[in-house]
C-alpha cells in the first residue's frame, strides 16, 4: 500500500505526528475554553479530537511522502522498503 513505502521512517511520521498534534490540541483547547468559558468542556473538546487527528496527519504524511510533485530535481531519495531502520 502506497502509505507505508515513503521517504523517511515510520518513527520519523509518528513523532512528527504526534509534536504537530499536541500543538494542535493545546490550539483547540484556548480556542474551545475561549467560546465555552468552559475549561471541563474545553478539555473534552480538545481530548476527543486526538487521537483521530494523529492518524489523519499520520496517513497525510505518509501520502505525500510518495509524491514527488513540488521537488527540486536532484533531491530524489532512493526508497527502500521493508526496513523501517533508514
């Protein structure tokens, strides 16, 4: 499947994936705490959207990692599949 053959580790996509959504979720959480002026509803808001966001980011990144549409030429890295040790 196209989503797991990218140019950097799984390890890599996870990491990035869960730094990009704390960010996120501490955004959702002032946001949410701003409108209620709730913080109890503010954190179930921002709870409860987790864990779907790191996939969708996840298999976002993933996706994009095969295309190489928007790359410099000579910037094309050799993917290897299989290995997850890159």
């Amino acid at each position: 499947m196209f989503l797991f053959n990218g140019r950097e580790a799984h390890s890599r996509s996870m990491i990035k994936a869960a730094t990009w959504r704390a960010l996120g979720s501490i955004d959702t959480f002032v946001l949410s705490w701003l409108f209620t002026g709730n913080p109890k509803a503010a954190g179930a808001i921002a709870s409860t959207e987790v864990i779907t966001k790191i996939a969708l980011y996840y298999m976002h990144e993933r996706a994009w990692s095969n295309i190489g549409w928007g790359l410099k030429q000579g910037e094309a890295v050799t993917v290897q599949t299989g290995d997850d040790t890159r």
